[in-house]
C-alpha cells in the first residue's frame, strides 16, 4: 500500500503556514516579554544584520 502524496505546492503552502504561524506566536511572546534576554539579543542581532543587508543591495529606480 502507498500513501496519499501530497503535491509540491501544497507542501509549501504548509510549511509557509507553519512558519507564519510560528512567527506569530515568537512576536506575540516577545511583545508580552517572555522571550528569554538571550533570545531577544539573537533576534536584535539579526534585524539589525538583515536592514544592514538591506541598505547594502541598491534599490531598482
């Protein structure tokens, strides 16, 4: 017997699903202020290295 396959795209319309889901219980913790200091600090690390990304790749006039 074989299972049910589930096509490409459906299994990234799931895995975005979970991973917006995901997010938004990390920023729903966050902004109550559960999230551990050490945890905070990665995450400010990390925004402020994807705006410097950012600000690095010109922007198409």
């Amino acid at each position: 017997m074989s299972a049910p396959t589930i096509s490409r795209e459906q299994a990234i319309r799931n895995t975005r699903a979970a991973l917006d889901r995901a997010r938004a219980r990390r920023d729903a913790d966050r902004a109550a202020g559960r999230l551990a200091p050490e945890v905070e600090l990665i995450l400010r690390r990390l925004e402020r290295q994807q705006r410097e990304q950012q600000l690095a790749i010109p922007h198409a006039a």
